[in-house]
C-alpha cells in the first residue's frame, strides 16, 4: 500500500474549521501535528506564551519534541493522554491512525491544573534566557496560562477522542477516493491491453480529439459508479484501438467489422446518450465473407459525426446486411441533417483519400481499397436528401476465402 502522509488524505481547511470549533467550544488551544510533531495546520486559540517560545527556533524545537512525545504516548496508550511539555504546561493528544498507520496527532491544551509556584516561576526565568527572550515578558505571558479543573481536562480528552475518531473517518474518506482515481487511472490505460509500442503506432492512426472525448467519457462514469461501466467502455475503446492496429492491406471476415462497430457504438452511446440511438441488422450467413479491415467504422462515424451530431433532436443509425446474387450489401442509414446536393456532387467525384475522424480512414478511403481489391463494380454509392438523412451502400462480393489475416 502507498504510505500516505496526514496532509494528502485529509483537507487542511476542513481540519483548521474543526480546530476552531473545538477551541471555541473548550477554550483551550488546538493543532494538528504529523509524526514527527511539525505542525500541519495553523494554531488555533494558542496562548500568548506558547506563540512566543515558537518564535524562537530553539523554543519551537522544543515544543515540536515535546508534542511528538506526547503524540507517541496517546498512540501506545490507544486514545488520548496528557503530560506536562517542556515548559511544564498541560497538553492533551490523541492518534490519527488510518488504516493501521498513525499519520500524525491532533493536539490540545495549554493550560496549568494550579497555579504555578515560586519553583516554576523561576525555572520559567530560565528558560527564557536559553530560548533568548525577555525573561519579564516571558513570565509575564507564563502567568497569563489559563489554570482549569482536573475533570475539564478529561472532559475535554473525551471530545479530543470523537474529534480525532472523525478526522480519520474524513481521512479514510479521502483515501479511498485517492485509490478509486488510481484504479480509475490504471483502468484508462487500457486494462494492460494496450502496450507501449502499440499507443505510439496508434498516434497515426486515431484522432487525439476523439480519444480525448472517450476518456472524458470514462472518467466521469468512474465518479458516478464502481467502474464496472468504466470497465466495460475502456474494453470497448481498447478493442477499437487495437483492431485499427491491423494491417490495413488485409481482408478480414465480415464478422469482425461488426464487432467492430459494436464497440464503437457501445462508446458513443455512453458519449451522446439518448441524443443517438443505433441499430445492427446483420444476418449471421454473411459474416463469413470478407472485407477490406476498417471499412465500416468510418461509415458509421461519417453518419454519427454529420449526420446527427448535428441534428438538435437526435437521431438513429441502422447498419442493416443483405444479399443479391452473388454480392453483400451493407446499408449505413441515418435519419441526420442529410446532406445538400452540391456537396454530394463533390463527395462522389473521384479524389484522393482524405482521412477520417476516428481511424484516419475516410469514406474514400474506404471506397478506394474496395475497388482496389475487388473491381470497379463494387464499393460505395451515396444517396441524401436535406432535412431527410443518408443512405451509404457498401457493395463487396461474396469472398470466402483469400487468404484470411494475410496481405493480398
């Protein structure tokens, strides 16, 4: 387990309100110690004669000691104790144990039980002279200590062990958090499915601003759940990145293009909500044929991204799989924006490819390596109407087999 340090698991403000709370309700001056008595939070309520020994560096030596010794008591004894300091006043301490571990002490007091004797004044006039004060004004302030009954004190001990009790439940609070945002953060590396090596060939291949938007998505799942649903949407991004890692000059089974537009729908619907809905029709006969690799996850962002990212009310997309004779056909249908006459022109002129939002594969991309593999007869046909939607049709052959997972 990480060792954590009182000041990371527990907020500094919070515990100076709590002090000031206690120092008014008891009247005794109060702070917050770490292991080694340093202080952690400001003092509250501190006496005239204690601010003044801290002055000193050597008078602040003395007291840290002195509150680190008596916090190692109140830790053996379990709960809170007492003892007279180095400059014989009465302090109180108890533990700030989480999970096992004393992170520090909160400390209280101040005061005398009786009146200071001749004794103790005098000793009092020693010790200004070694702490280099003033030894009148010293005295002066020693006096000034507030005397209180025996039974204050372990009344005030009683509420010294609730407070305490409440600042390691505040403290355990936090740690859990701390760890939660850890797991959290372990889980957005891709649970360990993506290496090293693969995050830098995937710099080339998938849009930052996309990536960004998805993790976003995860992180605040992770605030609202027990990161189950986390889990399952960085599965999801983790199996989209590493199948845009594949050779881009192979077939693969229809099958796995629907896997993959799964887990790109399962991301964006998490993303959007019920602003896009979406819909897989595809026959189980078909999966076997092949297709070039990532050829329908641009289809389908195409249609999410101007489509109905666009539209104020939402929309659907359906991806629906049939048969003609001897050709597949995918139709990639959305109920979007559509898209106006000009523009579609342009689109289905012959061009170079021009990268897509996701994998960096356009939809000319897509149309390109299709008549690349499989002849000018198939590929792409584009139909829209404004106001209306989109409809993509995807023609392949019926291949079965040419090599699966190899180059053609």
């Amino acid at each position: 387990m990480t060792r954590y340090m009182l000041k990371d698991v527990i907020d500094k403000e919070k515990l100076e309100e709590i002090l000031k709370k206690f120092s008014e309700a008891t009247g005794l001056a109060a702070i917050i110690a770490d292991r080694s008595g340093v202080n952690i939070t400001e003092p509250s309520n501190f006496t005239k004669h204690c601010n003044l020994v801290r002055s000193t560096e050597k008078g602040r030596k003395y007291c840290y000691f002195s509150d680190a010794k008596l916090g190692r008591l109140s830790l053996k004894k379990g709960g809170p104790a007492t003892s007279l300091c180095y400059c014989e006043i009465v302090d109180l301490a108890a533990p700030l144990v989480v999970e096992g571990h004393c992170l520090g002490y909160i400390l209280c007091g101040q005061v005398f039980l009786r009146p200071p004797d001749e004794e103790k004044i005098e000793r009092a006039r020693k010790r200004a002279l070694d702490f280099g004060l003033d030894p009148d004004l010293y005295v002066k302030a020693f006096l000034e200590i507030e005397t209180v009954p025996k039974k204050h004190i372990y009344t005030t001990g009683e509420m010294l062990h609730i407070i305490s009790n409440y600042i390691i439940e505040l403290g355990v609070n936090s740690l859990y958090q701390k760890r939660l945002l850890e797991e959290t953060k372990r889980r957005s590396e891709y649970e360990n499915a993506i290496k090293t090596l693969e995050l830098k060939a995937l710099q080339s291949q998938v849009n930052p601003h996309f990536l960004f938007n998805t993790l976003n998505t995860a992180a605040r799942l992770a605030y609202l759940e027990n990161a189950e649903k986390t889990a399952e949407i960085i599965y999801s991004l983790a199996n989209l990145l590493r199948y845009s890692l594949k050779n881009l000059d192979q077939l693969v089974p229809l099958k796995e293009e629907i896997s993959c537009i799964g887990y790109y729908l399962y991301i964006q619907q998490f993303r959007y909500k019920d602003h896009i809905r979406a819909e897989i029709e595809f026959p189980k006969e078909l999966e076997k044929y092949l297709i070039p690799v990532l050829s329908l996850q641009p289809l389908v962002e195409n249609a999410i991204v101007h489509g109905l990212e666009k539209k104020k009310e939402g929309g659907q997309v359906r991806v629906v799989g049939y048969e003609k004779d001897t050709c597949v056909f995918i139709d990639i249908i959305d109920d979007g924006v559509g898209i106006q006459e000009e523009v579609l022109n342009n689109i289905n002129k012959p061009k170079i490819a021009l990268e897509g939002h996701t994998t960096g594969l356009g939809i000319h991309n897509v149309d390109l390596r299709i008549k690349k593999y499989f002849g000018d007869n198939y590929g792409l046909k584009i139909e829209s109407k404004v106001g209306v939607g989109t409809k993509v049709t995807l023609k392949i052959p019926k291949v079965v087999n040419r090599g699966i997972g190899h180059e053609l």
